[in-house]
C-alpha cells in the first residue's frame, strides 16, 4: 500500500468542507456583484477594496481569505497590487482578486472586466487569457490528472500566442497556473510548469492563467474547480465571456 502525507490525505474534500468553499464562493459572488454595482469613475482601488471588506461583513464573512486585490489600469500588470489611490477611468481594465472563508475553508476567484470599451489589445490579452483557461479546463474534464500537463496546456496556448509580441508578456506569467484550496489558500498540490504532483479526486483547484505587460496593464481569470473522478466541475458561477465584463462606464 502506498504511504499517505498529510498533504494528500487533507487536499480531498469531504461533503461538508466542500459545501463550506461553495458557500464561500456564493458570497464572493455576490460580493463582487454588488462591487461592479458600486464602481464608478473616479473611484480609488483603496475605496473599492474597502466597499469589498465591508459587503463581505455585511453577508457574514467577516475572515476573508487573504486581502482583496483591485487594480485598475496599468495596475492590472502587477500581480502582487495592493489597493492604493489610483483612480478609475474610463478605458481601464479593472481587476479583482478575492475570497473569504466559511467555517476556515476559502474561496479564491479572479475576474477582469473593462470599464467602457476595451482596445482591441486589450479584447486580445482577454479572449487569450480565456481560451488558455478554457483549455485547460476541458483537459482536466477529460480526466487529465497530471499537474504538470494542465499547466502546460494552458502555458503553451499563451506562448505561441504571444511568441512575436516584442512586450514579451509571458516575462509576466510568472505564477503557476492554479492550486488547491482549502483551510488554506494556497495548497497541495499545485498547477505549475515542474509539477509532479497528481490531482487526487476531490481535492479543489484554481484554474488562473494570467497575461501581463508591463505598463500596459494584466489579464487574470480564475475559477475554482472540484476534481471528479472522470473530470472537474466548475463551482464559480460569475460570468467571464468579453460581453459580460464589458461594463458601462459611468
Ligand atoms: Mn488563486
């Protein structure tokens, strides 16, 4: 019989840790519906990070999963943003990154939108972005288990799509393309392009490709997924097609 570590034994989800993410993860929506609600030009990220912090009180989760990230504009490039004063404009690309927990369990989802119309780059970066995401995903409905492949076929996707581009974005995809969550945000095992590790059935991932330049701004979309024994199924219910985050800019 193959030996146990803590790791793999903690990464499969019982009944009612899973329902515990889920539920996180409906109050993260609602969270970030009623954001997008509340946007508006002008706005800072600090201002909207907190309007964030106090819905997810409001709704009784008040133990967020790590501190939300917003990042507007350029911003958007930089992975590790933390909210600060930069204003919103019309043009930008408007990220969130956030989750709270449920009982200690976490949730974690990634949504970019655009506030007005969005530059043909920026239509370009996203639909990438989105199709890397939906590639990987339809491997790990397959039934694909090995980490390493998932990351790479999202990773790859990106690379030849962006090969001749002189901003070099993949310089930026510097994180690996998702993990597992639980107690913790950030657990075994892990979507990365050296990944050994092998998806247990049960166990809760974030599937995140990311594109970023360097003055110019980022692309991140992350979903959270429950590994089956035949494939995955999605438990992020937040739309991501161009249409539904291109907002009207007020
Ligand atoms: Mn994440």
């Amino acid at each position: 019989m193959k030996t146990k570590l803590i790791h793999e034994i903690r990464a499969v989800k019982t009944k009612k840790e899973l329902a515990n993410i889920i539920k996180a993860q409906r109050i993260s929506e609602k969270v970030l519906q009623d954001t997008l609600v509340k946007l508006k030009t002008g706005m800072t990220e600090f201002a909207a990070a907190k309007f964030i912090t106090k819905r997810f009180i409001k709704y009784g989760a008040s133990i967020l999963a790590f501190p939300p990230i917003v990042a507007f504009g350029k911003n958007t490039a930089n992975i590790h943003h933390q909210p600060g004063k930069t204003k919103l404009k019309r043009g930008n690309a408007v990220m969130f990154d956030f989750g709270c927990t449920v009982h200690h369990y976490c949730s974690d989802m990634t949504r970019t939108y655009f506030w007005g119309k969005p530059s043909a780059k920026q239509k370009k970066v996203y639909l990438a972005v989105l199709e890397a995401q939906n590639r990987a995903l339809k491997k790990l409905q397959k039934g694909e288990k090995r980490a390493r492949i998932i990351d790479k076929v999202a990773r790859e996707f990106l690379t030849r799509k962006f090969k001749n581009n002189p901003a070099r974005p993949l310089d930026g995809f510097k994180h690996g393309l998702g993990h597992g969550v639980g107690t913790a945000i950030h657990e075994w095992p892990n979507f990365k392009p050296k990944s050994e590790d092998i998806l247990p059935v049960g166990c809760v991932m974030t599937v995140e490709p990311g594109l970023y330049f360097k003055g110019f701004g980022g692309v991140r979309i992350e979903d959270m997924v429950l590994i089956t024994k035949s494939g995955c199924k999605n438990l992020t219910n937040t739309p991501k097609n161009l249409k539904n985050v291109i907002l009207q800019s007020r």
